[in-house]
C-alpha cells in the first residue's frame, strides 16, 4: 500500500525523469540512484527512467561513492559508479522529480529552485517512506558514523525506492 499518491497522474506509467540529492553526492544519493537503476531494470522499464544524483556541496566533485558506501551496496548486489556532482540550475528543467535526502536539502534544494514550476518538483524521500508506519521521517547521513549507519540507509532506500515505483506504476 502506497500511504499518498505523489507522482502526478501525467508522469505515472510514462517516461520519467528523477534526481536524487544529498549534500555531498557520495553517499546517500548516489546510492537512491544505483537502487533506483536495478529495480527499474528488474521491472523491465528502464527504457522509461532517467536517472541520475547531485550533491548540494560541491566538496567532492568527480568523486566516486565513499568506499564504507560501495563495500555496503556492492554486498547487496548494487555496482556504484556514480561520479559525484553538483546540483544546478538547470537540473529543474531537466528532471522531472527531485528527491532529497532530508530536510536540510529540501530548504536547500527550495533556495535553489528559480521558479514556482521548479520548487513543485521537490521532494523529500520521506513522502515514500511508509508513512506513519516507520519512525524516519528522513534517510539520515551516514558520513560521520559507522558501518550500520550505511547498512541501514540502504534499508531505508530499498524500502522507499520500491514504493515510488509503485507510485508510477500504479495507475
Ligand atoms: P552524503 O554524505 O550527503 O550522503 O553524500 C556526506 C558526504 C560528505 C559530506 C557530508 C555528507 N561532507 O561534508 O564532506
């Protein structure tokens, strides 16, 4: 069960276009962005999804993923070659979701957005995080933490991903 609908009915089943952001690109949202690439391919719809993260800081641009990430997701199967970058202008005419990791890159994100057209495309992981069910309202940075700090953001994005799936491919 999908808690709210999100997706706008005019993106759901067809070619869609999603950015996910973090604030340094190398941990959570290049690895939304792996997730997000094998399930659309186990579903057989990646013809249909353009796919792709940023970073809100521009720290580590041209980075791979933070090596604690890639041993995690590589564990799970999820091949992270992402090369980190920044989030820009021209990343709301290009995509058509925006998802942010929590809420320091929602405000972020909000700042950035010239247009009222671009801010409506912002949105927080959280609104397919389960809801009420769950007690994350966000997918916490791992950066500074230990090995279950990466274990359980990918939890958290297995989960949420495959809702948003759902989401669009629901009618
Ligand atoms: P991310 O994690 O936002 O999930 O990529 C971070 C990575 C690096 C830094 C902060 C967060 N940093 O400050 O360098």
């Amino acid at each position: 069960m999908i808690p709210q609908r999100v997706i706008p009915p005019q993106l759901r089943r067809k070619a869609i276009r999603v950015l996910f952001v973090c604030l340094g690109n190398i941990c959570r949202s290049p690895a939304a962005d792996g997730i997000m690439h094998s399930l659309v391919a186990e579903h057989g719809v990646a013809e249909l999804w353009t796919i792709d993260s940023a970073g809100i800081g521009g720290w580590h641009v041209g980075d791979l993923p933070d090596k604690r990430m890639r041993v995690h997701a590589i564990r799970r199967g999820y091949d992270l070659t992402h090369h980190a970058r920044q989030v820009r202008e021209l990343d709301f005419d290009n995509f058509d979701l925006i998802i942010g990791m929590d809420a320091n890159n929602i405000r972020d994100l909000r700042r950035l957005a010239p247009t009222v057209e671009a801010m409506a495309k912002i949105h927080p992981i959280s609104d397919w995080m389960g809801g009420i069910a769950t007690p994350y309202d966000c997918v916490p940075d791992p950066y500074y933490g230990g090995a279950e700090g990466f274990e359980h953001v990918l939890t958290l994005l297995e989960d949420a991903l495959n809702r948003l799936l759902r989401d669009w491919q629901e009618a």
